[in-house]
C-alpha cells in the first residue's frame, strides 16, 4: 500500500491518504499550525496503539480467551540532547513512548501476562524497535 500526503491549507495542514481512507494531519497553534488535525507523533501513537488491540484481540480470539476489551493510553516525550545528562552526543534524541493497556474479561493472571507480553510483538512495536532504513528520494 502507498501512502500519500499533500499540503492542504492553511499553513501545515497535510491530506493523507491511504488506500481508500482520507485523514489530516496538523501542527498545533504553538508550532504554528491550526491544530484541526492530530499531530504526526499523534498518528504514529494511534498506530502503534491500533496494531496492540488488535494484535490482542486476535491472539485472544485464536486461544479462545475471553478478552471482551482492550483499551490502551500511548504518550510520546522527545528529550533533546540539551536537556539530556546522559546523552553521549550533542546530537542525540531520546524518544520514549509509554504504552498502558487494560485488559476488560475475565481472565487469568498467566492470561493477563501472556497478553501483556504479546502486545510487546506487534507488527508496529518490533518496526519502531528495530532498525529501520529509510530513503528518501526526488520524485521524477
């Protein structure tokens, strides 16, 4: 699948569009935008939170486990390297995502750890925990 963004308007609010699905992105008032729209570090956070539930809810559903929810809290704080005492580099970004999840049902403890320790698996969290390449390109 192809992704595409676009500049809308005003200033920096962008289209994207995903295969058949149309959303914004937006910067908030502070950073010069108009907050109409979430933030990309908002997007990457639903993302990574969307691939969890669901990523539980079908292990769950496999194990015939009665998971009846999931509901899951992400923040995002970015340490600049200014404000960083350990930083080995001036350069340097710590990113540090906070994930909590609720597990509704009735389920066992070794259930609750297992699905805990699953969600640490998802197709999204081993991306952003790995080592990703990306290239960036003219286009024609």
């Amino acid at each position: 699948m192809t992704v595409t963004v676009e500049n809308a308007a005003p200033k920096y609010l962008e289209n994207i569009t995903a295969g058949r699905h149309v959303l914004q992105a937006d910067e908030p008032v502070g950073a010069g935008g108009q907050d109409a729209a979430p933030t990309p570090y908002d997007l990457l956070l639903a993302a990574l939170g969307a691939c969890k539930v669901i990523t539980l809810r079908m292990y769950a559903e496999r194990k015939r486990w009665p998971l009846q929810a999931v509901h899951v809290n992400l923040s995002h704080a970015k340490v600049h390297a200014e404000d960083c005492v350990n930083c080995a580099s001036e350069s340097s970004l710590i990113d540090h995502i906070e994930v909590e999840i609720r597990l509704v049902g009735e389920l066992s403890e070794e259930q609750r750890r297992t699905l805990l320790a699953v969600a640490e698996k998802c197709p999204v969290h081993r991306t952003l925990t790995s080592r990703v390449q990306i290239r960036t390109r003219a286009a024609p």
